[in-house]
C-alpha cells in the first residue's frame, strides 16, 4: 500500500488535477491524506483522510498527515510527501521499487532552480518503518550555505537533512532536468518522472527573484526600499512577469493532460 500527504492550502484549483495525475500513473493500490483548511467547497470525499486543522506551518501540516498515516500503515507500505501542485508525469511504481532497494528514502533536491540541498517535500518517498525509525520531521532549523545566493539558510526539510547526514543514511535526490526551462525555478521536472509547478498557493516570488533583483539595487534603491510602498513597486516586475506565467501554464494544464510534453519540458536525452 501507497499512503500520500499533500497539503492544498486556500485553493482547491489543484486538487483534481492532482488526482488525476495520481490515478494515471500511480498504478500500486494508495490511499491520499489531504490537508485542506482554508478551502470552503467540500472536498473531503476524494480523499481517504482530510484535516482543516487550523495549523498553518506546512511542516508541521506534513508532521500531523505522517502521524495519522503511521496509525493506519505497516512498516514496508510506502509514504509519498507531494506538494499539492506537484504530481506524477509518467508511471512511478518501478521506479520508487527500484530506488527504494538501494536508498532508504528518496526525494526532490533543488540544488540546480534553488541552491538547496536538503530533501524537500514537494516529492519524498520512504518505507513507513524508516520514516518511523527516523523519527521524520519536515521542520526547518538545520542550515547550510546557499550557493547560489551566497547565503546561510534553512527551510522546510532541513531537520530531515540533518538526520540523514548525522546517521550516514544515503538517500536518492532527484534533480531537475528540463529540456525548456520557461523559468529557472518553476515548472520543474525531476527526474522525467514527477512535474512541480512551483509557488502553486503563494505569491509567485522565490528568494532567487529577490536575490537577483536587490544584487540590481542602485544605493538610492537600497535606501528607498525600506518604505513600504516604494518597496512594492520595485519588486512588482518580477512579481507580474512570474504572475503571468503561472497563470499561462496553469490554463495548459488543465487543458492539455500531456502539457510537458507538448511545451517541450521533458528531456528526451534521458
């Protein structure tokens, strides 16, 4: 069995989607935890398991979702962590199989769109029985330095880092491998198997963006973008320009149920 916890937050315009992709290409029998709250349309029948508990950390969202998968599983089902924008592209059953016997746990790294090296949950997978062993924690607090913005951070998989490294426990990462890259964070594929969209329920603004455009920053900017409203209108242009591309793929996907091939986002070199 194939136990799944997604977090839809505020928006239910992927949850269909999402289920559509699962039931595609997810071939093992599964059952799907489901964060909800903020959503007003019922949409709690799709799902084996929902919660509108008023948690707002997404880590600790996946933390209460693992706990209640760990009540209904046995140690060698397997526990899927997908962004609720994020979803499978072609059939995962073998692979995760095949991954799953040489490393315990598997899952997205963005070193190349992000600078980060920690397993991140918009694509995880391990046995119950590991991510039990393990004590699995989503949160943030063990940091390391971003190189592609020079800096030290943490964020969500970053606990989960720090246990793998402290007890040599290899794990799979999947990279993003884009033959197009529309942009260089969003609308990622990772290993030709699982499609992300990227900031699906947030403003569509990443901390690369911010990077990029304070590193542009005259002194006079620097100064003036400590006021408010002036600080509005200088990160506005990213903000529209990402704005619309997410909305453009947004309309693709639901129209188009082989969007990545079609806009040319697989790597047919792999």
């Amino acid at each position: 069995m194939i136990h799944i916890a997604t977090v839809h937050h505020r928006s239910d315009k992927w949850i269909d989607i999402q289920l559509k992709y699962i039931q595609a290409y997810i071939k093992s029998p599964y059952q799907i935890y489901a964060f909800l709250n903020g959503i007003k349309t019922d949409h709690s029948h799709k799902f084996f398991y929902s919660s509108k508990a008023k948690i707002e950390s997404h880590a600790e969202k996946l933390n209460f979702l693992a706990n209640k998968i760990i009540e209904n599983a046995a140690d060698n089902d397997l526990v899927i962590f997908i962004d609720g924008d994020a979803f499978p592209i072609r059939e995962i059953d073998t692979f995760l199989k095949e991954k799953l016997q040489q490393f315990p746990l598997l899952a997205i790294k963005r070193s190349i769109d992000f600078g980060d090296c920690q397993p991140h949950p918009s694509f995880c997978v391990s046995t119950v029985g590991f991510w039990k062993k393990i004590k699995g924690d989503w949160n943030a607090g063990y940091s390391w330095k971003n190189e592609l913005i020079n800096r030290e951070l943490s964020d969500v998989g970053g606990n989960l880092l720090k246990t793998l490294t402290e007890n040599d426990f290899a794990w799979y990462p999947m990279i993003r491998n884009n033959q197009h890259n529309i942009h260089p964070q969003w609308f990622a594929i990772y290993d030709n198997l699982i499609y992300h969209h990227g900031a699906g329920f947030r403003t569509p603004i990443s901390k690369i963006d911010t990077h990029l455009l304070e590193s542009s920053f005259t002194w006079m900017d620097q100064i003036l973008s400590r006021i408010i409203f002036v600080r509005r209108i200088l990160y506005s242009k990213p903000y529209r320009e990402n704005r619309y591309l997410t909305d453009e793929i947004f309309k693709k996907i639901e129209t188009d149920f082989n969007f990545c091939e079609n806009l040319g986002l697989i790597n047919r070199n792999l």
